[in-house]
C-alpha cells in the first residue's frame, strides 16, 4: 500500500481549495498515510518547500478563501530540468502519490511529471471558471458566482435610481460560465461570453427597443475574455445613446476570494477525500470530478485537451427572458 503523498495547490486560487486540502490530509492520516506539503504549487517541489502535515495543522480552515498551501505559476516547471528536480526532491522525501488541485494548466504538468517520471498523480479541479471537461463541478465556482451576483444586484439597485446602463466586467478569460450563471441569476439584459463572438448591433438594438418601451434600466453581464470587451463597448453605446447614463464596472478579484459557500465547502471536501482513496487504489494520472451528483474520474490527457462547452440552452434562455 502507499505510504507516503503529497498535496499542492496550483494556478489561481479559488474559494474551497482549503477544504480540500483538509480533506486529503484527513483522509489520508485516516488510512495511515503520511502527508507532505508543498508550497506555492510546482515551484515549491523546484525549491523543495515540502514539509510534513498532521491533522491539526488543517484545523479551522474550511471555512477560508484561498489556500494555506499557497500558489504560484512557474516558469521553470515547464522545463524538463525543472520537473527533473521536482521529481527528485519528492522522490527524497518518500513521496509515492501526489494530489494536485488546480486548472488546465496544473493538469499539464502533472500530466508531463507523470509521463517523464512515473509519478502516481490525482488532479482535483480548482478553478473558478468551470472550464474544466469531465467534471459538472469545479473547486470556486460556485462562491465566485455568488459574490458577482451580490454585487451586481447592488448595482441594479444604483442603475434603478438613476435610470443608467451599467456593463458590468466579471472573472472568465477563456469561458463565460460566471458572466452566464451572474447574468441570468440578476435578470442581466444581455450577457457576452468568450465562446460567442459579440454582435454590438443586436446590444444595441435591444436597448432602442427598450428604450422605445420605456424600459430604462439595463445590466449587461460581459465576461473579460469577450471579444469585443467591455470597455469597448460602453463607448460604442455611450457613443450610440448620448443621452444614456452608461458606467462601466470591473468586478475583478473580489470574485477569488472570501469564505467559500456550503456547496464549495462539501463538495471540495468529497474530491478531497476521493482523491486520496484512488491513490490508495491505484489509480494514476486523472481527475476525480463530480458528474451527476456522483464522483467520476476522468484521464487527465483526454481533460487538458478540450474546456466545457457553454451551454446554449442558457444563453437562448438569457435572450428569451430579457425581453
């Protein structure tokens, strides 16, 4: 049986990810395994920042944003030299498995450390995008969405006051996932996503028309990865209704952090804890997700080759009920 793991987090961080790591350690203390861990992500296995975790030092955790482990991008991960060293430094340390919470991008290198050096590897998704194939849940996800609708609905409040138009910019460079879930939970009039190419004729074209109905307050939900842009687009409609009050807001990090919700909590606990079962069963290189309410793994080649798709469904919804 396997004696030894280790736990990192890796990419942007994202509210749940310390209820995971909880849950590996637990589990694992649990089954008589010994848990290493490692700090700032890749590069902490380059710089061997690795040390010994007991139960208690995940004690009150849970309920915190971020990561106690910390996280890091690293260049020198990418090398072959670098993931040579991270794998000698866990090798030193008696590492026989390794969880690695993260996105797309930590799936990558754990996918080359286990093709170059045979490194049993379980990837738990943390990323509050939900771009991730495999899996319906992702670690984030679900607290990111609610601190953007809280503060859109604020917004909304603002714009009702004073009959304005606000475009309000949230977290997604490559999906639109929290623009989507934000927009139609805060009743947006328009959401743009970077999977859709942004036709600023049909935007506007719907604000005449509710404008001409004397609806006077309109929320427009615009991922940061759109094509077009916010910004660019509230001086295209400025331009185009001079006499509209139009703001434009950045909702920016305030999305990563804070208390994880409920659901971030438990369900990042479930991964955690499964994610440790399947080292001990064997398994290597995949994820461990959540399809269906039920935990599924997925091989982390067939996961860094494609993102979620959005679902259409809801974007012809956000159309049919903003009119």
């Amino acid at each position: 049986m396997i004696q030894k793991i280790a736990v990192l987090t890796s990419g942007g961080d994202a509210p749940g990810m310390n209820a995971a790591i909880r849950a590996v350690v637990r589990t694992a203390i649990y089954h008589g395994i010994a848990v290493m861990g490692v700090r700032y992500g890749y590069q902490g296995l380059i710089d061997d920042d690795i040390f010994p975790m007991e139960s208690r030092d995940v004690a009150n955790i849970i309920q915190m944003g971020g990561t106690m482990l910390k996280t890091a991008r690293s260049k020198d991960f990418m090398t072959e030299e670098g993931r040579s060293k991270a794998a000698a430094n866990l090798k030193k340390h008696g590492v026989e498995g390794l969880v690695v919470i993260g996105g797309d991008g930590s799936f990558r290198g754990a996918c080359a450390l286990h093709a170059e050096h045979q490194m049993p590897i379980i990837g738990i998704p943390g990323t509050i995008d939900k771009d991730i194939s495999g899996t319906d849940y992702t670690i984030g996800f679900d607290t990111a969405v609610n601190t953007a609708i809280e503060a859109i609905d604020k917004i909304r409040d603002t714009a009702a006051a004073h009959d304005r138009l606000f475009i309000i910019e949230v977290m997604g460079r490559d999906a639109g996932y929290i623009a989507l879930n934000s927009g139609i939970a805060t009743g947006a009039e328009s959401v743009l996503v970077p999977e859709r190419i942004t036709n600023v004729e049909r935007v506007a074209a719907m604000i005449d028309y509710d404008q001409k109905r004397r609806k006077n307050v309109h929320i427009i939900v615009v991922a940061e990865g759109d094509d077009f842009g916010a910004e660019p687009l509230t001086h295209v409609l400025q331009h185009k209704f001079p006499a509209m009050e139009i703001r434009h807001t950045v909702l920016g990090h305030i999305q990563r952090g804070g208390s994880p919700t409920y659901y971030d909590r438990v369900q990042a606990s479930r991964l955690g804890y499964h994610a440790v079962l399947a080292l001990k069963e064997g398994k290597s290189q995949e994820m461990v997700g959540i399809v269906n309410n039920h935990i599924a793994f997925a091989h982390m080649d067939s996961v860094v080759k494609k993102h979620q798709p959005i679902d259409d469904d809801l974007l012809d919804m956000v159309r049919v009920l903003s009119s």
